[in-house]
C-alpha cells in the first residue's frame, strides 16, 4: 500500500509539471522571438506611435480659410462667360440666376510668418476676391491676396496680425519613403482635423494642374484627406511642415486611399517670391524632356542610364547656351542624382533667377558636368 501511494503521488506531481512546462511554453516562445514584434519608439513620443506631439505643434498654426465671390464679381464673371449676354443682354439674366449667384468654398491654410503670411492652394482662392481666415483659437480675419501661381498651385495670403504661431518648416528632401506623417486641415469644414499615414511615394506627377507649365512632384501618402484639406499642412512626427496638401485620387470625390502634397522646399521657394515680388519667377531650362527608362532606351537604341532624356532644346533656353544639346542624359543637378522628370522639375523650380546650377549629364555615353547659368523665359 505504501509502495503504491507512493508510486500514484510521483505520477501526480510528474503529471502537473508537465502541464506547466507546456504552459509557459508559448508564453515564453513568443516574448523571446525576435522576429514577432517590433516595436519602434519615435523622438519625445510615450509609445510605439505617438503623434500627440506632432500635433499639438501643428494644429495651431494651420487656419481655415473660407473663400467668397462678391456679386460684383459673379456678375463679370457672368457676362464674360455666357453667349447669351453678348446677344441679348441684361433681359435674360433671369434665366441664369444660377450663374450669377456668388460662389463660395472652404479650405485650409497654413501660418508661414509671425506677422501674417499664410500659405494655400490656389485652386482653394483663385475663384474668390473675398476671404476670411479663422484661427485655431476662433479669432477671424479678412486676408489679401498677394500672389498666387497657377503652374505649381500655390497662393499666399495676408492677415494684420502679430505674434501668430507660424509653423516650423521641415526638410522635404530629407522625407523618406515609409515614414509616419500627419495631414492637419478643415476636411468637410471640420476644423482641426488631424489624420495620420506613411510617405508612400516622392515626386509623383499625377497630371492634375492643367495650366501653365506644370510643375508636380508631389509627396504621396496614405493620411486621410478630403475636401476642405486643401492648402493644409503635412508635418512629419516633430510637427515640422514638409507639404502643402493639395490633391487626393479617388473615383468619388473623397479619400479613397492617396493623396498629394507639395513638397515644402518648394513651396517656400515660391511663397517667398509671392510675397517679394507678387509673383512666382519661374527660371527656363528651355528642353524638352522625358524619363529614361529601358522601354525608351530600346527605342532610342541607347544603352539604359537612370536619368532624364533631352529630347529638344529651345536655343533661347537656359540649357542651350550652357550647351545641352539634344539626346543628352541628364543624371545629376549639383551633385544629387535625377532618375526622373519630376525630380528634375522640382529641384530647377527651387533654384532661382541667375542662380547657377552645376549639370551632370551623359553624352555618347560618357559623362560631363555643364555649368547652367539660370534665366527667366524672355532674358
């Protein structure tokens, strides 16, 4: 009897050590894995992803903007546009009241300077003469126009005020593919709306500005944004502005999975030419250009060099007199690579009038550098 009770509590104990060891089996696996979780902690932030900072520095420097015709302005519009006026005259205005009545929209801007710049879309104003800019706080403000650019969408207001928390500009150029962003702004006349996604694509030309000489090299995300965003900020996890929000691509008319920004080191440069001299001053390569890839490679029968396709050169353009001829590979632009058009737009757009640019290029299939001494169209 002895022998058995022994026996029988050996197997009992045997019995209930092996359920723990096959208990705290997975539980131990699983927190000494290295490869199931990964948790990355930013700048200041109290856990894996934390955005408060970001946006607790944003939100107050990115204002919405209400834009407004005046019937002044409707009625001009009106005779300049419809047929009927010219033939007809005042009489039928009756018929198209619709046309007549003012217009008016909603979006967002940000705070550039202390003193009262703000920073837009011009797709938000160009319609309006009459604009009300309303703070974080709820303060209102009439603005001014005081310049705007079709080419690259970019307008700038001004209000008279003083001591404005102006936000703190990033670098675009150093936004990398993948990193965390927010998108602050007015979506649906929500003011204050904040939403967050990834970098998920650098100087994207989506072939969405239809006038002028385009300039698209958008930072493309994956943060939220709708109607009444655009002209807002996109700030990185430091709250630091990196893009102006200004287009999303979607069958509906609302987010639908992307959207588009300008790069803030290109906003700048324009915004300062709005505000020194009313208007962006637009340097001109003067070339006609496409991006090489092996598809135009085999079709030009030219050996595949990641850069930009000199197709033609105006001979009053900037390129010609520094001497680009046609069929030159454009690779670099004061030393930094250039794999494509955008690219290349983006960082001649950012240079200005007599600037000179150094230009790597690739001739016969060797290589050169070309001193490009900028001009305006027409110098």
């Amino acid at each position: 009897m002895l022998l058995a009770g022994a026996v029988g509590g050996l197997v009992s104990y045997s019995a209930v050590k092996w359920t723990e060891r096959e208990s705290e089996t997975p539980a131990s696996t699983a927190s000494t894995s290295p490869n199931l979780v990964k948790q990355v902690y930013y700048e200041h932030g109290s856990g894996p992803v934390d955005f408060t900072r970001a946006a607790e520095r944003s939100m107050p420097a990115v204002v919405h903007i209400k834009a407004s015709e005046s019937p002044q302005t409707a009625a001009q519009r009106y005779r300049r546009t419809n047929p009927f006026h010219f033939f007809f005259g005042e009489e039928f205005h009756f018929f198209f009241q619709d046309e007549i009545r003012p217009r008016s929209g909603t979006g967002s801007g940000v705070i550039y300077t202390t003193d009262g710049y703000i920073l837009t879309n011009n797709h938000v104003i160009e319609f309006a003469d009459d604009y009300t800019i309303t703070l974080h706080d709820g303060r209102e403000f009439k603005a001014r126009l005081v310049g705007a650019d079709v080419s690259t969408d970019m307008a700038v207001l001004k209000i008279d005020a003083t001591n404005l928390p102006a936000i703190e500009l990033g670098n675009s150029d150093a936004v990398r593919v993948g990193e965390w962003v927010l998108a602050v702004g007015n979506p649906f006349d929500l003011t204050s709306t904040v939403t967050a996604g990834i970098v998920s694509a650098k100087s994207r030309d989506i072939n969405i500005i239809r006038r002028g000489a385009p300039i698209e090299s958008f930072i493309q995300t994956d943060a939220a944004v709708n109607p009444g965003n655009s002209g807002g900020a996109l700030v990185d996890v430091n709250g630091r502005l990196i893009g102006i929000n200004t287009a999303i691509a979607t069958p509906t008319g609302t987010f639908a999975g992307y959207s588009f920004a300008i790069p803030v080191n290109l906003a700048k440069r324009i915004a300062d030419d709005l505000i020194k001299y009313g208007r962006y001053r637009r340097v001109y390569m003067g070339v006609d250009i496409a991006t090489l890839d092996g598809h135009l490679a085999n079709q030009l029968g030219i050996n595949f060099v990641p850069g930009v396709w000199v197709k033609n050169v105006d001979p009053k353009g900037s390129a010609a007199r520094a001497g680009v001829r046609p069929n030159d590979i454009i690779v670099k632009i004061n030393g930094r690579p250039v794999t494509s058009v955008p690219e290349l737009q983006e960082m001649v757009a950012r240079s200005q009038v007599g600037e000179t640019i150094s230009l790597g290029i690739v001739r016969e299939g060797k290589e050169r550098t070309l001193q490009v001494t900028l001009r305006s169209l027409g110098e």
